[in-house]
C-alpha cells in the first residue's frame, strides 16, 4: 500500500507535501520578486487547491498538472492524454480511498521566486505539509513543490523524483539545469 501511495504522490505533486528545499542547480538560480498580481493568482489558485483537498476531490488535482506535462506523460508510455488522465484519476480513486488527511498546509507567504536559467520562464518554489493517516499509521510526505503559469494560470508540480524531473524538462526544456531534492515519506509516531 505504500509503494502505490508514494507512486499516487508522485504523479499528483501538490499532494505530496511538507517542507520544501529550494531547488539547487548546476547554474546560478535567479531570484525574482513575484509581482502583485502573480502573488494574487498563485493565492487564488492553492486557495482553489486546497478546497478541493478539503473536499477530498483529489481527482480534481489532475487539472492542476502543467499542461503539457501528461501529453509527455502519456506519449511516453504510449498512450493517448484521455486514456493517461483516465487511468491516473483511477489510480488516485483507488489510493486516496484508503487514506485520510489529517493535515494540509500551504505555505504561499514563503514561496520563493525564480527564474529559469534560460531566462524563459519564471516559477515559484514553496512549503507544504500534509499529515495522512494509512491503514492506522499516520505518514508525513516530504517533498518540493514546482509552481509556474501557463497562458496566465498557475499550476503546481511535484518535481522530486527523477521520473518527474524528466517529464518535466522534457515538456518544458526551459527547466534544463534547475535540480530538485528527493522527497520523503516518513511514519509519525503518535
């Protein structure tokens, strides 16, 4: 049940949650301030996040995904994009269904703001927590957490795992050079 669990957080990032590091890369990061209306759109949009979070429509968490990032997903196992969304919503049914939150934060006021080393884009990087209880034993996640806009909507990643790292530069290149740590699932004890 685990393994599927840290599989489910891997693919649905802005689950997978607790402190964040900052990316480190093998070119100097960029900080940049993120404007008033950049702050309020990425507020409005974990606001959104975490109602449905709240709600437990975790299927909904799909639509928060880089556009481009399940096409890539899907092209390279060799599915179509409806058949990709389709078996990850099932996945997440299945996996979320033995799994209750017993706590998640975001963090938005800590967000730092970057640029890619290209200069192309620029994204935030910001703390979240979730506490959940499996079968009895409650499990913190532990891994960072990507945000960026596409045509002027934010969406929010976890790039932790190489396998997401790839997908990611692979769908927008832009993130060459941009490194992520590792996440970590660790039992609470009580």
């Amino acid at each position: 049940m685990f393994r599927r669990l840290a599989l489910c957080l891997a693919l649905l990032g802005p689950l997978a949650v607790a402190p964040l590091v900052t990316p480190t890369s093998a070119v100097a990061q960029t900080a940049v301030q993120l404007t008033a209306d950049e702050r309020a759109g990425l507020e409005a949009r974990v606001a959104e996040l975490t109602g449905y979070v709240d709600a437990g429509q975790f299927e909904a968490i799909m639509d928060f995904l880089p556009p481009r990032l399940l096409s890539t997903i899907a092209e390279h196992f060799g599915v179509d994009e409806a058949e990709a969304r389709a078996a990850t919503k099932a996945s997440v049914r299945e996996v979320m269904s033995s799994v209750t939150i017993v706590q998640y934060d975001i963090d938005v006021d800590g967000a730092q703001a970057f640029v890619t080393p290209d200069g192309s884009r620029r994204y935030v990087t910001f703390d979240l927590t979730m506490l959940m209880e499996v079968e009895d034993i409650q499990v913190r996640a532990i891994t960072p957490n990507l945000a960026f806009m596409v045509d002027g909507v934010w969406y929010i990643m976890d790039p932790s795992s190489p396998d997401q790292t790839a997908m990611l530069r692979k769908a927008y290149p832009e993130f060459e050079g941009v490194r992520f740590d590792s996440g970590v699932m660790e039992v609470v004890e009580p």
